[in-house]
C-alpha cells in the first residue's frame, strides 16, 4: 500500500549493454558459422573418442556423404586402415600433452570407395578449466599432390631402370667434377660399391701412366661450355685390370642441376681386334716384300701397292715410284 492505497512496485534496470552483448555475441556466432560452414578446408569437431558431432560443406563434398551420414560415426569408419596406426598413436600424444596438435598425411575411404589423399591436423578445444573436451580437425585435399609425387616418383624408378639396365657405362659428374652418381654397369664393371665412388673424382678410375689429365680436364673444361668431347681413357678395375674405353662428356641436367653426363664402353675387343688387323698387315707386307717375285696391286688400272721386286724388275729405284 502507499499511502493506504494498494499499488504495484515496479523495479526497472537498463539492460541496453547487455542487449547489444547478445547481440553481438549473436552476430559473432553467425560470422562463425557461415566461415566454419563455407570454409574451402573440412572441417570436423569430434569428442575425444573420434565420435563426429560436427561438419561443415567442404568435408561433406570430399567424401560424398551427406551430413545426416556422418553426424555420430567414428571417424575411423571414413578413414584408409593402414593409416590409423599411425592416426592413433599421435592422437595419444595429443591427448597426453606431448605434441602441441597432430599433423599428417592421412587417406580418407569416399562414399564411392575411392580414397582421398589428404593433410589433417588437428587441435584440442578445451573447456574453463583447462581440459580437453573436443577435437577440431582441418583437412586439406592434397591429392593432387600426391597424384604428382607419384608421377615424379614412377618417373624417377622409369629413369633408374634405364640408367641401371644401359650396357654402357654411365656416370653423373658435378661442376668439381666429382661423382654424384653412376649406373649398375659400373659398379659391376670396376667392383667397386656406389658409396664409394659418390663423391670421388675420375682418378679413381685412372690407370696409372696412361692419362694425360691435364688434357683431361681441358676437355671437361669444353665439356661444360657445351662442346661435347670424345677421349680415350684407360681404366683401372678393384682389382687392378687394366682396359680401355671410349668416352664420351656432355653437358646435361640431372633432376635440376647441371652436370656433365659421360658415357662409356669398353673398347678392348675392338682394340685387339686392330692390333690383330695391324700385325696380320705387317706379316702380309713382309711376305711380299720378301717375294721372290714382283707384286702389284691394282685399282682401276692404276697401281695401289708395289714390292720392291717388282721395282726391281722394271728398273725403279724403288717400290713407291710405282705408285
């Protein structure tokens, strides 16, 4: 009562600041929402077990499920089984404090059963107090970059087996004019192991006295200014065999780098093969010069060879006047 009248009391608080909080409290979730909802990355909130309870668009589209699908499964159901050993093990060490996020290369199974390669990290959200309560996972579709590295790396394995299988003997050289690779057939030809020889210069291959290699590396020096060389070299194996083989240097590039690539073979049968035509030619000459008879050789009516008997024969001084 006031004033013995019955009355109503009222109280009254401004609530304008209060009013615009909400607001703005409203206006930042939705900012969130529209950005966690459209983001180009998937995006995931899982309890700590890996149980979804939140997607977004992108995550949705990268596996062909719809949301209803995936809301409530364990992410181990999407995800490739040889990698969540591994998923497992680093989300342990999450949970446990030992690594600040886990981060890693990881494939995930689309609706279609085809898989997915894809970069995930992921972050603990956590309560007042402290303690982990959710897992944020974001997702970056790398399978492009993965279909890459697969390309380089089959590309690579195609390049070895050629470089391997190659009858000549090829070797990679760097502008110190050091080794930095070389082919099986080396390795089986000088008996040496490519850890050995990474790193070395040609000497290593070099008989003793029988390179010039100051004239050597004079062609290497061309080589490297695009000029490409031939040179006979004379090899040493491990085991101290000596033979000879033609080499030949160019300039090439090696996965991005310049290098001189030298290939070689083995001349030995041809070498013998010339010392035998030489020697079957100097016992041949000597049988005719020691012909009791005259021998000629002609070539369209001209005379090519002539012994000395013949010149002899028909009064000249000597075979060569014949010719």
């Amino acid at each position: 009562k006031h004033f013995g009248e019955e009355v109503l009391i009222t109280n009254s608080k401004d609530i304008t600041k209060s009013v615009e909080l909400e607001k703005a409290l409203k206006y930042n979730y939705y900012q969130y929402s529209v950005l966690y909802e459209q983001s180009p990355i998937s995006l995931i909130i899982s309890d700590l077990n890996g149980v979804i309870s939140k997607t977004n668009n992108s995550f949705e589209k990268l596996l062909g499920y719809s949301k209803e699908e995936l809301l409530n499964k364990n992410v181990s159901y999407f995800s490739f089984k040889e990698d969540m050993r591994i998923n497992l093990e680093l989300r342990k060490k999450l949970l446990n404090g030992e690594i600040p996020f886990l981060e890693m290369r990881k494939r995930y199974l689309r609706k279609d059963k085809s898989i997915v390669s894809t970069l995930l990290k992921i972050v603990l959200q956590r309560n007042e107090k402290g303690e982990p309560i959710n897992q944020l996972a974001q997702i970056v579709d790398i399978s492009d970059i993965t279909d890459a590295e697969n390309k380089l790396i089959e590309s690579e394995k195609s390049y070895r087996d050629i470089f391997n299988n190659s009858h000549e003997l090829l070797y990679i050289l760097s502008k110190k004019s050091q080794f930095i690779d070389v082919n099986q057939t080396v390795l089986n030809k000088y008996g040496f192991t490519k850890e050995e020889i990474i790193g070395q210069s040609p000497e290593i291959f070099s008989a003793e006295g029988l390179n010039d290699l100051n004239l050597v590396m004079n062609q290497i020096d061309l080589a490297w200014k695009g000029k490409s060389q031939n040179l006979l070299w004379w090899s040493k194996t491990r085991k101290g065999e000596i033979f000879p083989k033609q080499l030949n240097l160019r300039k090439g590039e090696y996965f991005g780098k310049e290098v001189l690539v030298a290939s070689g073979r083995d001349i030995t049968a041809q070498i013998n093969y010339e010392k035998k035509i030489e020697s079957s030619r100097l016992k041949y000459k000597e049988l005719i010069d020691s012909s009791m008879v005259g021998v000629a050789i002609f070539e369209k009516e001209k005379i090519i060879f002539a012994n000395e008997k013949l010149a002899e024969i028909t009064h000249y001084n000597k075979a060569s006047d014949l010719i």
